[in-house]
C-alpha cells in the first residue's frame, strides 16, 4: 500500500515487523535516541527521518574523495523510493525518506557535502553509478553477480520473505509454488530466484509458475492484495513493512530466509570512492550514529559491526 497510509500503533506494527525482526522496535517521529519507546500512534507520513545534523565533516575521510564527487559539493545518490522503510516517498510525494535516505545523509556530513538523493528505478542505478549518481543505496544484496559490475560497500544485513493474504486463503506452499503467481520487484534478487523457481518448474514438468515482475514495490504489494498474484517476495524489512501498512490484510508466510548483507553501489574499481565510503560507514557505526538512525525506523536487527568491501553475500 502507499507509504503515506497510517502505521498502526507501536504495539500492533510490533505483532507484523516482530515476526520478521525479534525484538524490533517500531518507530517513531522525535529522533530521540530510543524513539521506538516514545508515543504509540505514529503515522507513516510523521516518520520523516532522524536528524543527522549533528554529524561533523571528518576531513581525513572527506580527502580521500575522488574529484568527480567533490567538485560540485554534492552526494547524488540514485535509490528507488518505493521501497518502505528504506527509502520512500514522504507524504509531499516528493521527498525521499527512509533508513537507507537518512544514512546517505549521515555519510554526506561525514564528507562536508550536501545529500542529494534522486529517484530512480532499481533496474537502472547500477548503470548509473559513476556518472549520474555518485552513489547508489538502495537495498542492494551484494552478490558475485552484481560485483562483476560494480563495488559494493556493505552497510545492512537483510534476508527475504514471502507475504500472502491474511489467512493465506490460497493455501500457499513456498516449497511447491508451480501453478502459482509470485509477485517481485524487477532486477532484485527475489526475482532472480522467483525465475529459478519457475524453471525447476517447467523442467519438472508441473504448472508452470507465472512471475509478477513490477517497477514498484508498492505495485508488488498490491498484487497480492488485489488478488492479482498469491504472493509475494522481497526483503524481509520491506515485506514487515509492507505488512504493516495493509491494515492486516497481509501476513508473512514461513520465516525470513537467506539473510545477506546489503551495500552501497560504488562504481567498479573505484578504490578511492570504496575506502572513503567504508571509512564513512564505519565511523557512523563507531560514534553510534548508524544504530540511531536503524531504531528510528525499527530495523535495528539489520545492523551490522563492521562495514566491508566487496564482500559477496550471495550467489
């Protein structure tokens, strides 16, 4: 459903995103440093990011950026912003919100720079990064095959997880889902392995399975609600999420499978870029910044203790 529509209460958001995260706190809009303690009836359009203003320009770091980053004083960041709560649209449907938005702020004070994080579809940043984006950050899984294009800067632990409607009506199966219609966000790696499926399918001579690919995320949630598809797969918090902007007619189905660390598009090679962006990374993870910014948005559980360069998370 849209971003914009009402979270429930803290105690009710806890029974959908809980089952993917033991022990995750839903959050709120103070930017306190335990928000998710702090009033019981946030909306999603409040939720408009923890203030990273405090954060000082660290001039050892901000040295090592290439020219093409600094010269024009900003961080442009390439994210699909249909992917609640990483990144957004706020209720203005113009401004990007979410963990992933408030840590590409974080970085840019870290480098003395303004963030300017632009809208794009997923499928289309990889390209992009090195020329139109300076950055990518969009709830990337690091894998082999994405590392023969790009270097990645890890920054999140996320898995993934299916999502049917309530009471799973359907009977959904995900270990026999031939003849069934799984709904995907295009180019993630839930597709990939949606299409892994329907050819085991087709190979084992059973229904076929009809993969829903939309640009969307919000279109893939809606898929499942409609009717359209019989479920869904996609990263664990955006599914908690999802879940939870449904007014209960979602739920997840199994539990999260294949956690693997996410991580920051940086254009291939770029040594320098990959070092000053780890640096960065990890002093926000050091001064306590980064776990800040992941209890505001109830996503503590993805945090990481060391970020690392081109580490594969899977396949």
């Amino acid at each position: 459903m849209e971003a914009k529509k009402s979270l429930k209460a803290v105690a009710a958001c806890a029974l959908s995103v809980a089952m993917l995260f033991a022990g995750a706190a839903c959050g709120t809009s103070d930017g306190s440093d335990d928000a998710a303690s702090s009033g019981s009836g946030s909306k999603a359009s409040e939720l408009t990011g923890y203030d990273v203003s405090s954060v000082q320009k660290d001039d050892d770091i901000a040295k090592l950026l290439p020219d093409y980053v600094t010269k024009d004083g900003k961080l442009t960041i390439g994210m699909d912003t249909s992917y609640a709560p990483a990144e957004f649209l706020a209720e203005d449907g113009k401004t990007p919100v979410g963990f992933d938005v408030d840590i590409a702020k974080a970085l840019a004070q870290v480098f003395g720079l303004e963030a300017d994080p632009e809208t794009a579809n997923f499928d289309s940043i990889i390209p992009s990064v090195g020329s139109k984006y300076d950055i990518g950050i969009s709830s990337f899984t690091v894998t082999k095959e994405r590392l023969e294009a790009v270097d990645f800067v890890s920054h999140f632990d996320a898995g993934s997880a299916w999502a049917v409607k309530k009471g799973n009506p359907n009977k959904i199966d995900t270990s026999d889902l031939c003849g069934k219609k799984v709904a995907v966000q295009t180019a993630t790696m839930q597709e990939t392995e949606a299409n892994k499926i329907a050819k085991q399918c087709e190979a084992d001579g059973k229904d076929k399975l009809e993969v829903i690919s939309s640009k969307l995320q919000t279109d893939v949630t809606t898929n499942v609600v409609t009717g359209k598809a019989d479920v869904f797969y996609a990263d664990s918090p955006v599914a908690g999420y999802a879940i939870a902007q449904t007014d209960g007619q979602l739920e997840m189905l199994g539990k999260v499978e294949g956690v693997a660390p996410e991580g920051i598009v940086i254009k291939k090679g770029d040594s320098q870029m990959d070092e000053a962006v780890q640096k960065a990374v990890q002093k926000l993870i050091d001064d306590g910044t980064y776990l800040k910014i992941l209890k505001y948005w109830g996503v503590e559980d993805g945090a990481i203790e060391t970020s690392e360069i081109n580490t594969p998370g899977a396949e």
